[in-house]
C-alpha cells in the first residue's frame, strides 16, 4: 500500500503527542520512582501511564499491529508491521524536572523502518518521518550542513556507568579526547531527542551506546529523511534493521569528524562510513 508509510507516521504522531500531552501536565509533580537495573536506570509511575495510553490508541486502529514497548514488552498481534514504543525517552530528565525528554515511537514493516515521531511536549516540537521526508511540526525537514569539529557539538551518553566499572582510565581517556576535539560535548539524557535535534541541525552529531530499538528506531529514521547519516554500530550478522543495534554514530550532511571516528573504531571496531 503506497499509502501506508504516510498513515503509520500519522498514527505515530498522534499517539506521541497523546502520551506528551500526559507527560506535559504531570512534569515537575509529585511522582512515585523505581530502579530497573540499578541506580542509573530509572521508571516512574508515569511512564507506565504513557505506554498505557500510547498501546491501546494503536491496537484500536489495527489489532495484528504488533508494538513493543519499552514497559510492557511485546503485545498486539503478530502482523507485519511492528511499532517501537518509548513513553518516556529520558527518564532521569522527566523525573528530575530537568526539561530534556520526549516521546518516541517508530514503526517497521517486514523489519525495516518506514515511519516514526519523536514529541518533545515541554517545548512542543514534533519531528516524524515517513518514507519520503522527515518533518518539524509538519514542515519538511532539511540538515543543514555540519560545522568543523572546532564549532561543532556532539551529544553523547558515553561513558556510561558500566563503562567506568568495566575500564575506567580507557573510558575517561576517549572522554576527554572528545572533549579537546570538539567546540562543545553534551550528555542530555535522551537519545530519541538527540536524533531529533540532529535531523534538526542544533547539534552536529552523536553518539549512543547501550540503546534500544525503542531509544532510537523513529529517530534514526527521522535523520536519514532529513539528510543526515545514521550508521548502526555492532548490528548482529542476519540481523535486519538498523534500530537493532545496540550503538550508533548519526551526524549530518559534510561531517569530518576524525576523533570521532578514531573513538568508535577503537571502542566498536568499526569504521565510520564518510
């Protein structure tokens, strides 16, 4: 159906904008908070509510819809098209009231990717895809050209706590020659809003390690229709789509970024594609 992928991105953000609408009103109140892995990894109450509103919005459209989410694993049927579902990307942010955390739900058919919407509801800004063009708040959207490394941000989680525990001297190292090489370094706490703001150009490129297919599957896709670069790291061999992997370089359109390169070669062993 050559309509479908304008019809999933549709759906993808009205159910975004759904869940942000929620997360909008309860931001900076009182919540309940738990610990999945360890003290780093955070869920609240609300974004369990989210995932609650986000899954039955999607399986009342169409119930062989499969949709997995980061909260209640895989429900729905066991059609062709599966949806990756994020309530709240940036969890730490929402529950401390730091304002840097969205929606994010992407949506694959037969494995690849063909729509997706990533809603940041404080500062109301909706990014989406489908399989013609990327869009902000329902307007085409361009990357504009990278800077050079001596003006330009990268956004990154890394080192993460397991990378300090694991090689604490090796992390900090790669740490700081990111740091030298590059105008600004940032760790926002949101890989989906991190895609988004490089498809946006307001930042020039990133890095994640440690992600989810929900983290990043409407983001990596929204950077590739708007003209940046998204290169999956350590995908498995067989394994079909990029929003698969467990790593990942995106960056927009000229970039020549060396140390950046250097780092993923060293920390991944693979080379990123210019």
């Amino acid at each position: 159906m050559s309509d479908l992928p304008s019809f999933l991105r549709t759906t993808a953000e009205e159910a975004a904008v759904l869940a942000g609408e929620y997360l909008q009103k309860v931001f900076r109140g009182q919540m309940d908070i738990d610990y999945k892995r360890d003290r780093h990894d955070l869920v609240t109450e609300h974004d369990r509510a989210a995932e609650e509103l986000i899954v039955p919005f999607l399986l009342e459209r169409d119930p062989s819809w499969r949709i997995i989410g980061e909260e209640g694993g895989a429900q729905g049927g066991d059609g062709q098209v599966t949806w990756y579902v994020d309530p709240i990307d940036g969890t730490s942010n929402f529950a401390q009231g730091l304002a840097f955390f969205c929606v994010s739900i992407g949506v694959a058919v037969d494995g690849e990717l063909v729509a997706g919407a990533i809603f940041d509801p404080i500062a109301r800004r909706l990014f989406s895809a489908d399989h013609e063009h990327a869009y902000l708040d329902g307007e085409i959207l361009r990357t504009p050209a990278t800077q050079p490394a001596a003006a330009a941000t990268l956004i990154t989680g890394y080192p993460t706590a397991r990378d300090l525990e694991a090689d604490r001297e090796t992390a900090l190292g790669h740490f700081g020659d990111l740091a030298e090489a590059f105008s600004s370094l940032r760790r926002t706490g949101s890989g989906a809003l991190t895609l988004a703001h490089v498809a946006a150009g307001w930042v020039d490129c990133a890095f994640g390690g440690s992600v989810n297919a929900w983290d990043v599957a409407a983001g990596a896709l929204i950077v590739q229709r708007a003209g940046g670069s998204y290169q999956p790291l350590l995908l498995e061999a067989g394994v079909v789509g990029e929003h698969l992997a467990p790593a990942f370089v995106a960056q927009g359109p000229g970039a020549q970024y060396p140390a950046l390169d250097h780092f993923v070669e060293q920390f991944t062993g693979v080379r990123v594609s210019s």
